[in-house]
C-alpha cells in the first residue's frame, strides 16, 4: 500500500509541475488579496470580530496549525491557555480528552465539542473520537472559556470549543504523505472545488497507521515463601513502587500497541439565492486497535528461558512472584465506527431577521473491545478465553434559532433545542478472546436514553462604541427514561423509572473600551451538567475483582462561574492579555468507596462534591519583524473539594486530573520558503485519587508533571510542494501519564497542493 500511494503521489508532483507555469495565477494578483477580518460564530453564534466579545477566545487558524506536528486535532489544543489535554499513549489512545478552566479531566464530559457547530460526544459517556478527524480537513478552531451553558446548555461548563472545517473558494488539490518513529504513516488525499459561484465541494481521505510502542507494563507485587524459596528462580525483574509508594516490580509488558484510522469527510455548501445557504457535512472514522507480542523481562537464572507463568523467585531478593498466569501480560483489541452528521441552513427574511436550522447525528453503531482472562493461555489449540464488550450509541440534535437586528446597536438571539441521546452496553463470554464474532453467552447488559428540550434567548447591545453587554438565559428540561441494567445473567432485569430536572442558566457579560488599545470584560454565569447514561446505568467489574457502581439516582452538576479580564496592546505588534475567574461547582460526580460493601471492593458514583476552582491565565504575543513571532502563556490553577462527606478524605485536596499549572511558549521563522517553529509545553503532576496520596513520580500508573520541546521546519521549494521535519520532545522526556508516554518521536512529510 506505501508504495502505490508513493507512486501517485509522485506522478501528481510531476504533473503539478509541468502545469504550474499555466496555472499560476500573475503575482499582482496575489498581491491585491485583501486580509479578512477574524471572525468568530461560537461566542454568540452570530458572526462576530472576537475583539467585540466579552469573553476569553483563542483562534487557531489554519496557518497556526501548519506550523506545529500535528497529527490529532487535541494536540493543537495543548498551547491554548486553560486548556489541559490528556493523552497518554500517542495515537493508541482511544481515551484522549481536552478540558478547560481546571475541571476534571478524567472524561471529555465537562467541556463542549462541536464539528460546524454540531455536538460531537458520543451518547454514551459524553466522550469525543479525537482521532477521526484529519487536521487538514480544518480551517480555523474556535476555543471559547468559560461557562457557556446559556447557550449551548450541558457539558458546556468549562468551554466550547468549535472546530471549523474548510469551505473551497476555488479549486484545490492536496495530498501528503508522512513517516515517524515507530513506523507510523499517514496519507491524505482531497480535492476541493466551487461551481458557478453556487456550490463548493470538498471530499477527503487520511489513512493512518502506527506500529506503537509498549506502553502499557505489566507490574506485579512479591512476597516472601510460606515455606522454602521456589525452586525457579527469575532474574530481569525490575524493582519500582506503585504511585501510593508501595513496592511492586516491571516484570514485562503486554506488546505494542498498534492503531489504525480510515478518516473520510465530505461537505456541501449552497448558496440557494442571495441571503440562502445550506450546508452538509459528513464524516465516517473506522478506528482499530490492538497489541502484538507480549514480552516477559522473567528469565529463568538456570536455563535462561523466559518465565510468565507458575511461582517464581526473585533471584538475591528473598520474594516470589506466585500466580503468574501467561493472561497477565495479554492486552485486548478493540473498534470503533464513528459516525457525524450535520445539516444546517440560514435564510436571511427581512434585512434584519435572520432564521437557522441546525440537525445533526453523532452515530457510533459499531463500538466493542474485547478482553482476555487472566488465566487466558496460548496453546496449539489457539487463544483462550475472555470477554467482549459492546457499546453503540447515538446522539441527535435539532436546533431552531432566530437573529434579530434592532436598530444599530442590538442583536436579539433566540432559539428553541431538541437532544437526544441513546446507548446499550452488553458483555458476552467469548471462548476465543482474540475472534469478537465467536461470542457465546450474554453475561451483562444495560441501556438507557435521555433528552433535553431547551429554549434560550440573548440580549447584545452596543450602548456606546466603549461599552457593550450581553445577557443570555436558557431554560432546560432534562430527563433520563427508558433504563435497564442486568448485573448477572441470572438476575431478573431491573428496570428503572423515568426522572428529570429542569436548570436555569443566566449569563451577564460587559465588554469596556476606555482606550484604542485597552479593553476589560467581565462575565458571570451558571452552568450545569447532566449525568450521562454510563454514569447512570454502567456497573463493571475489573480483573482485580473491585466492582465499579452507577448510579441512577445522580442529580446534574452545577456551577456559578465568574471572571475578569483586560487585553492591551502597548505597542505595535504586541497583545498581552490576563484574566481570573473562578468556579464554584456542586454535586460534582465523584467515585466514593460505597460504605455498604465491606470488602471496600465497590466504588459507586455519588453526587458527593462541592468544589471550588480559581485561577489566573496570562498570555503575551509579539510580532518581533515581519518574519518572526513569539508567544507565551501561563495558567496557574487551584481546584480543590471543599465538601465530600462521602468521601472525608478528598476535603481539602486537590481535584482530581486538574493540573495546577500550565506553560507555553513558542517562537515561529517565517523567512523566505522556509518556517520553523520552536515550542515548549510544562504541564505540574495530576492526581488521580480523591484523597491525593498518589504522589510518587516516575512510577507505572502514575501522572507525572513533565516539560516538552518540540520542533518543526517547513521547506517549501515551489508553492505547490512543501516538506517537512519535526522532533517532538527533543529532550526525550521518559515520564507516565498512567501508561509509559512515547518519548522522542521523528515525522518526516511531503506535501503537494494546488
């Protein structure tokens, strides 16, 4: 496949090359482009210059994105202030998240992601696919902080964050392919074009690949024999300590962990008539991912075999290993199918009056992974058995709003939502874990639905060319129905009665121009957040045997947020902005030990916090000359449970997966076909436990606080090819983000376009 995709590519370069004399337009032409003011839609949802908006926007644009190594969109994320992206195992990790304004980061659930404005959580856990987006399908990325659930209702309480894909003008051919460490590749091929003034077009493909890297080790604890020392004794264990500081050793790891995507977007604008457009989107993901050879670090002292199964001594140490099953180092595959739909027209009634139609499915029918017993050995007979879990889900969206211009000075928004959400979960025994499709006995099941209908309304007034302000309120009315769980196959099915809530969310902002180069904003504003289906209806059991519990009584999250901020531009080319706000959030969601176990096996999910969060996001950019930039920004945060009377020993401790500081910098050469582009990213340790006593760094499981150096440079001979190189983390940083993190990756790419 390499090969082929090379041989087109190359016979597009010799194409493009032997036209680019006929096709370039004259250089005058060029020159008389005229630069377009930057527009935002997300802060209002109406088209807006982010300068006129009280409220804390980063822009990403397309040419921001070029600069950097980017091969997921969360990545570009990662300079942004306030914004804190996790993920741990490079391309293989299929839980990635992005959260702003020091919210838990555990899930992507207290953080609002659209694609052209339609949701893109999936139903089920509130989580995005980062991986099935192509970066170079986006034109600009839209990061608005803070609550925002005035207008778009839940999970918007830390943010939204809007990704903004291309529209072509004229027509555009592109394709690259790329090559990194760890054998990994992507291609991209897409074509773009604009009929009569009327139809834009825009279809495109990416295939990426990665061989992967042991990330996930394998750890077991010793102790000392009962009786006499085990005859097999085992040299190659490594000795390291659990992030709560208790010995444990590496005694090898579960195999690489490879990871494919099939990325296909299309998108349709048409201009009906003048003031009448509609616009499609469709995008389809097939993600895969699965592990290759285990390996065991065990070697038997005598013989030199290698050891992963029965009791082993620990070869000078007095300790032994016992119960080492060959389904401790196995690791399981999984599949995704993900799914994006999205309608939206506008129609322009009067000279003032605005009406817009937005409908839109995030679908995930194919959602499983499977997972090998412990005792699941490799005979001649094949692979033993072990379990698989499915979870399709879908989420739809339905949204009527209306523009209303009165007079010169105000805008009036108003709109009426429909949401819907839908997912099923089902375990079944599988007699061979390595084939999904040999599935026997359905072991678990449960399944619910919710929805939310919505009305909110906006109030924009220019009182005077210095002073703007904005009031919003929405009205809510969520409910949960139709849920079912079944915890063991010869339990009856428990069916559970339908409950809602309704939520007020008012927001005020003002936006004050004193100066030319001076303006403040404040804002305050509540924010909630529905618990969603696997919150309320999940229950699994891990291979240690501890039972995590739903629960399908929780109530919606709360918050009342409130911040202020100033942005000056003292001198040509340069912007300095600061900002503080804080949160104070109710009933947040968190796993407590359920007192009614007293094994303390069982952590259920309680409406059991109420926690504070403030802090401070600084940021500065300046244009030294024409071909050189340079940018930093700090985010210090405090997040900390203020009442937890389920859990005592969380009060007072820090939130859990809430860094306490953020830092970035960076500094971009733009001079003659040449771009390169310095940056730097620090990110303190998280916690991953309520009471914060995982503090031992550089440990398997652990969220160690780590500094990253990246780099890029662009060549770009003739203005239809460019090549790249990039080193992310030059240092070669070894540090965990619960898995081992990749250390220094290498990316070599070449691009065409026209």
């Amino acid at each position: 496949m390499h090969s082929r995709f090379l041989f087109w590519l190359a016979a597009l370069l010799l194409f493009l090359g032997s036209q680019s004399q006929a096709m370039e337009p004259p250089a005058e032409a060029e020159k008389k482009t005229e630069a377009l003011e930057p527009i935002v839609v997300t802060a209002t949802k109406t088209a807006r210059n982010p300068e006129d908006i009280p409220a804390s926007i980063t822009v990403l644009t397309r040419e921001d994105l070029s600069r950097l190594n980017i091969q997921t969109v969360d990545q570009a994320l990662k300079q942004v202030p306030g914004t804190f992206v996790s993920r741990s195992n490079g391309w293989g990790d299929t839980m990635a998240n992005v959260n702003l304004r020091g919210f838990p980061a555990d899930t992507q659930k207290r953080t609002l992601v659209l694609l052209d404005g339609q949701d893109m959580s999936s139903g089920y856990t509130n989580s995005v696919n980062w991986n099935s987006l192509a970066v170079e399908d986006i034109e600009r990325i839209e990061v608005i902080r803070g609550p925002f659930s005035a207008l778009y209702g839940g999970t918007a309480m830390g943010g939204v964050i809007n990704i903004i894909t291309r529209t072509p003008k004229k027509l555009k051919l592109e394709a690259n392919v790329g090559y990194g460490t760890y054998d990994s590749w992507t291609y991209y091929l897409s074509a773009g074009h604009r009929l009569k003034d009327r139809l834009s077009l825009q279809l495109s493909y990416k295939y990426r690949t990665t061989a992967g890297y042991p990330s996930t080790l394998v750890t077991r604890s010793a102790s000392p024999p009962l009786r006499r020392p085990p005859a097999l004794q085992t040299s190659g264990w490594i000795g390291t300590l659990t992030p709560q500081g208790q010995p444990t050793y590496i005694i090898g790891d579960t195999g690489d962990n490879h990871s494919h995507d099939h990325i296909v977007n299309g998108k349709l604008s048409w201009d009906l008539a003048p003031g009448h457009k509609i616009n499609f989107t469709a995008l389809v993901d097939w993600n895969g991912w699965s592990y290759g050879q285990w390996r065991t670090n065990l070697q038997d002292v005598a013989t030199g075999a290698p050891v992963f199964q029965g009791t082993a001594g620990l070869s000078g140490a007095g300790l032994q290993f016992s119960g080492l099953q060959q389904g401790t180092f196995l690791n399981g595959e999984g599949y995704k199918l993900t799914a994006l739909y999205t309608l939206d027209t506008e129609h322009r009634l009067t000279e003032g009056t605005t009406l817009k139609f937005r409908t839109g499915l995030m679908d995930q029918p194919d959602n499983w992974y499977t997972t090998p017993s412990s005792s699941s050995p490799f005979t001649s007979q094949g692979w033993g058995p072990g379990s698989l879990s499915t979870a399709p889900s879908q989420n739809w969206n339905v949204e009527l709003q209306v523009d209303q211009t009165l007079g010169a000075v105000q805008v009036l928004t108003a709109g009426l939502v429909y949401k819907m959400g839908w997912a099923a979960t089902k375990q079944y025994d599988l007699p061979i874990w390595k084939l999904p499709h040999t599935r026997g006995a359905l072991t678990y099941q449960s399944a619910g639905r919710d929805r939310d209908f919505a009305f909110y309304v906006q109030d924009e007034i220019a009182w005077h060319p210095t002073f703007t302000t904005i009031l919003g309120m929405r009205l809510d009315w969520w409910e949960t129905y139709d849920g079912m769980y079944q915890e063991f196959i010869d339990f009856p099915v428990t069916r559970l009665n339908s409950r809602g809530e309704w939520s007020v969310n008012p927001k005020v902002a003002f936006l004050w121009r004193p100066l030319e180069w001076m303006s403040w904003r404040a804002s305050v504003g509540r924010a909630f957040r529905p618990p969603n289906i696997y919150e309320l209806y999940r229950t699994w059991r891990s291979s240690s045997g501890r039972i995590y519990q739903s629960n399908p009584n929780l109530s919606p999250e709360t918050s009342l947020a409130w911040e202020v901020g100033a942005t000056i531009k003292p001198f040509r080319g340069n912007v300095i902005a600061a900002t503080f706000f804080e949160n104070y959030a109710d009933d947040l969601i968190y796993r407590v030990t359920d007192p009614s176990d007293p094994t303390g096996k069982t952590l259920s999910l309680q409406n059991a916090a109420q926690a504070s969060i403030r802090g401070v996001e600084l940021e500065i950019t300046q244009k030294l000359f024409s071909w050189l930039d340079v940018f930093g920004n700090m985010t210090i945060m405090d997040a900390r449970i203020n009442e937890n009377p389920l859990d005592l020993w969380s009060v007072g401790k820090k939130v859990t997966f809430s860094p306490r500081q953020l830092f970035n910098f960076g500094i971009n050469l733009n001079y003659w076909k040449i771009n390169a582009n310095l940056s730097g990213h620090y990110v303190s340790k998280i916690h991953s436990r309520s009471d914060n006593c995982d503090t031992f760094t550089n440990v398997p499981g652990s969220y160690d606080p780590y500094f990253t150096l990246n780099a890029k440079v662009t060549v770009t001979p003739v203005k239809w090819c460019n090549i790249s190189f990039s080193v992310d983390n030059i240092m070669d940083r070894q540090y965990y983000y619960y898995y081992l993190t990749p250390g220094r990756t290498c990316w070599l790419q070449a691009g065409l376009k026209y």
